[in-house]
C-alpha cells in the first residue's frame, strides 16, 4: 500500500521510516485539507492526527483511499458515516499511556507525602534542617481510586506495591479484575470517607462535571490528599480551596485544572497548533491554586513520556500492517 502520513514531527518520521521500509511512504507536511488531499490522492491510506478534519469533502478528493490511522483514542475529527459509504475502514489507537499516567500519580502522591519539593527547595539554599519536613508512610494507607479503566486498574496495581488499602469507585465494576488485585469497589461517598489518599481517572463528560463539589467534598476524610491526573473539570477548584483552608484535605498533587482550554488528547499540547488556541502559561499564572503551599501542580505533563509518544507510532504501524493483511484492528467505522 502506498500511504500519506500528516502531522508529523521529524522524529516521528524516522521512526515510520525505520518500521515501514518496504512500503511506499508519502510525508505531507501539516493536515489533511481538501487542499492537502491533492498530494495523496493516490494513496491507499492516510495516517491523521486530531487537526485534520475528515470529512466527505475531503474523502471525495481521495478516491483510492481504503483505510485511515488516526494517531489519536478520539476519532471525532473524522466522519466516520461517510467513510463507511465510501468502504473506508478507521482504527484509532485506544490507549498509549495507562502507566506512564499512573506513574505520575505516584510521582504527585509522593513529592506530597515526602514533601520532595520543599526538602529540595530548601537543601537549593544550604538549609539542611529538617523541622517542618516529616512526612508519611503510603503502607497501611486507604487510596480511594475513581475510575478503574485502563489507567486506574494501573494506579491499583503500583498502589498495591506499596501495601496499600485500594477502595474503587466506577459506575462499571470490573469484578473479576478487583479479585485478581485484591480491592474492593464502595460507593461513592463511603470511599470519599474512607480514604487516606483519593486519585482521579475517569472521563470528563457532563456526568462528572464537579465529580467532587461543594456539596459532597465535607464528606472528604478529614486530612486527606486529592490528586487529579484526570481532567481539571472534575474538580470544583472553589470547593477545592475551602476544603485546603479548612483542613479537610491537607494537600493536592494536580496535573490538570479546571480553566484550562479543551484538550481532546494529551498529545496535542506537544502541536503547535495548539500553543496558537490555548495560551497555557497564562491560565497557569492566573490560576488561584498556583501559589498555595499544599499544592503542587504540574502543567499537564503526566502523559509526557518516550515510551507513551512511541506506543502513539508503534500501534498506529500494528494497525497499517493488520489492514493491509486483511484483519484489521482497533477498527472504529
């Protein structure tokens, strides 16, 4: 098959070329437009990220196409109804970063509970006191985990390494999985009372807009940490404040917050595009939580790993090479 790829960075083009060498490969410099479609149209796939708008204007230009990647888990950017009138298959690549997420969920909870980034600020200036640095133990501790797809089921399996307590809530239970790993799905106030540490990994939709609020955050275990590696929506940041002033939660570890623009896939704040719709820098300078002494906050970076970009590559190579034997994966349309 001779395919275009878009959207692509220098690296990412090597990488293609080092694990596709025996097929003919087309490098189209930005999206696929009705414009861009010139350059492939006489290509049997394209491979897109999220700024290339496939519509059936697009795929009208394209009248060898049988098959589209898209390098992203949304595939919204790509009318699927017209590309299955036209018999054009879409697979996506439906996860890339359960555990490098997961990983920097433990990386919050523990710079937290070790207070890492006050020892380190502190030791920077010559100071090697220790008053006000006493941290705690994660063993024996209750970690309340809100989602158990791919990345929860992650954060439970670390969790239990360190011979923690894992309470879940989802409104799927995978019972068989709490089995395998030992933990126990609660409701969604016991586990808000229950839990020593309490993490966030479910989608962000109009069902779990300010999953934790106003209202139910004084249900909150008194001295609790919240950590949110999710979406910032799903904390009400107001509620969030009055809970570290009061006490209720004594510290929050956030890769996310709630005024940041819409991010479809994590791998766009590595666009360009994407520095010209969202100005980050300035959300984040803005942002009440920036400053507060029991927060820390990273700039939605959790995903941001070698091994996760290249999973983006590597599955998206798996899903070209299953096409073209004819047993497609991934398949979307």
């Amino acid at each position: 098959m001779k395919i275009a790829f878009f959207e692509l960075e220098e690296w990412e083009k090597d990488y293609i070329q080092q694990n596709l060498k025996e097929w003919q490969l087309e490098f189209i410099d930005g999206t696929l437009t009705r414009e861009t479609a010139a350059k492939a149209k006489y290509c049997d796939a394209a491979a897109v990220f999220i700024y290339s708008k496939i519509d059936k204007a697009v795929l009208e230009k394209l009248p060898k196409l049988k098959f589209i990647a898209t390098m992203s888990t949304g595939y919204d950017h790509i009318d699927v109804v017209a590309a299955k009138k036209r018999k054009v298959t879409v697979s996506n690549v439906p996860t890339y970063g359960e555990n490098t997420v997961a990983e920097h969920t433990f990386a919050l909870i523990l710079a937290l509970s070790r207070k890492i980034a006050e020892s380190a600020e502190r030791t920077r200036h010559g100071d090697f006191t220790l008053e006000g640095l006493r941290g705690f133990d994660l063993k024996g501790k209750t970690i309340g985990v809100i989602g158990t797809g791919h990345i929860g089921m992650h954060v439970i399996r670390i969790a239990k390494g360190f011979e923690m307590n894992v309470v879940a809530f989802d409104v799927k239970k995978e019972l068989a999985a709490a089995k395998k790993l030992g933990f126990k799905y609660a409701d969604f106030d016991s586990l808000l009372q229950k839990s020593d540490i309490i993490t966030l990994h479910c989608p962000y939709n109009k069902a779990t807009h300010h999953l934790i609020n106003n209202g139910n955050i004084g249900k909150v275990k008194k001295g609790a940490m919240l950590i949110n590696t999710a979406r910032g929506g799903l904390v009400e940041t107001r509620a969030l404040l009055r809970a570290l002033d009061n006490g209720t939660i004594v510290a929050a570890g956030l890769d996310v917050l709630e005024e940041e623009c819409n991010i479809k896939e994590e791998k766009q704040l590595l666009s360009k595009d994407f520095e010209k719709e969202c100005d980050l820098k300035t959300m984040l300078g803005n942002h009440m939580l920036l400053n507060h002494k029991n927060v820390i906050i990273t700039p939605h970076n959790a995903f941001n790993s070698k091994e996760a970009l290249v999973r983006i590559l590597s599955m998206t190579i798996e899903n070209i090479k299953a096409f073209e034997k004819k047993k497609p994966i991934n398949i979307v349309s």
